[in-house]
C-alpha cells in the first residue's frame, strides 16, 4: 500500500488555516508543524498547530491571512524513510515531501450570498446559491448549474472547464466561481460580476 497522494491545499474562510488534503486518511498521532512552512507573500508565518482530521492536514496560522494574497506550503519529510518522525498514513507509511505548492486564497474575492455546504446523507453533492441561480459540485468534480442565465444559472461558455477538477464552489450576488485543482479559478454568471 503507498501514501497517500496531496490533492490540494486551500486557505480557510477565516484565513487562519491552510488545509491540506489528501487522498487517504492520515494518522493523528505522527504530524508534527515543525515539518510544514507555510509562506504568505514570499515571507514565512509562524504555524501555531498541525492536526489531522480525516484525510485532511490543518496547520493553524499566526497572524492571519489576507485576503487575495499568494500563499504557499512546504512539508519536508524529516528522514526520508517510513517511521514515525514523518507525517503518516494510518498504515505508517510516510506521506511524500512538498516544495512550494500553490495555496488556494479566495479570501475576499467574493462575498457569499447564501452557501450551503451541507450534504444530506443521500447526496452525492454539494449546492450554492444567490439570488436566481444554483450551482450543484457532484462528487466526481464536476459542477451542474440551473436558474437564470444573468445569474450564472447558465454555465455553457466555460462547460469544458466545469466537467471535471472543481474542489470548491463560491457564489456571488450575481456570479459563482469555482476553484480547480490546478488552483485555476473559473467564473461564470452576470458579465459584470466576473
């Protein structure tokens, strides 16, 4: 069994937190913040925690993050071989190091009109919404979208880039934009808004 891979790492709404994600559950026991740097604007920040929740790395960050502004994350592996100084699978075995990897910030780009981001335990997806339109991430990375065109209900011109590698929806007033994978960002809605 290998490591699991890192999938993506984004900047939490409160922007006092990068999350890693990965793409299996991690061991809460072996990941220490003194393995992780974290680099706002070119210039280190002091990591407060690292703890695992699921497949997920959460460093807690001092001071917080502005909003829009270039963050990257670095993990280096403190032996190079699978023991327990190393950041984890459930397994033992020692995730991989990262160098400068690109950090999802949103922060500020877009006020939320309504978001839910509940899933019932039958849904395979996520919905968000303002004002006339709905925007549905299903569970393979791809977005649905329905409602007014103006509104971004209607999502046809950028339909290629929504078919796959969406991690995260935010909506608008009168436009939604999704953060890829890649950390692209794709907008659609009213043509004044995006």
């Amino acid at each position: 069994m290998s490591a699991p891979r890192f999938e993506k790492a984004i900047v939490n709404g409160a922007g006092t937190k990068v999350i890693l994600s990965y793409s299996g559950a991690l061991s809460s026991t072996t990941t220490s913040k003194d393995t992780f740097v974290v680099t706002v604007d070119r210039s280190s920040v002091s990591i407060y925690s690292a703890e695992v929740v699921g497949s997920t790395v959460e460093l807690t960050l001092s001071p917080q993050i502005d909003h829009a502004t270039p963050v990257k994350v670095s993990y280096a592996d403190p032996s190079g071989v699978n023991d327990i100084n190393a950041s984890q699978d459930t397994a033992g075995n020692d995730i991989a190091s990262l160098t400068n990897r690109a950090v999802g910030n949103l922060r500020g780009f877009f006020s939320t009109y309504t978001e839910n981001t509940q899933r019932s335990p039958r849904s395979k997806h996520q919905k968000f919404r303002n004002k006339f339109a709905f925007a549905a991430l299903k569970a393979d990375g791809s977005v649905v979208t329905w409602g007014r065109s103006n509104f971004g209900g209607d999502s046809l011109s950028v339909s290629s880039k929504l078919s796959s590698g969406v991690n995260q929806i935010y909506s608008g007033n009168n436009a939604f934009a999704a953060l890829k994978e890649d950390v692209s960002v794709v907008t659609w809605g009213g043509s004044s808004y995006v």
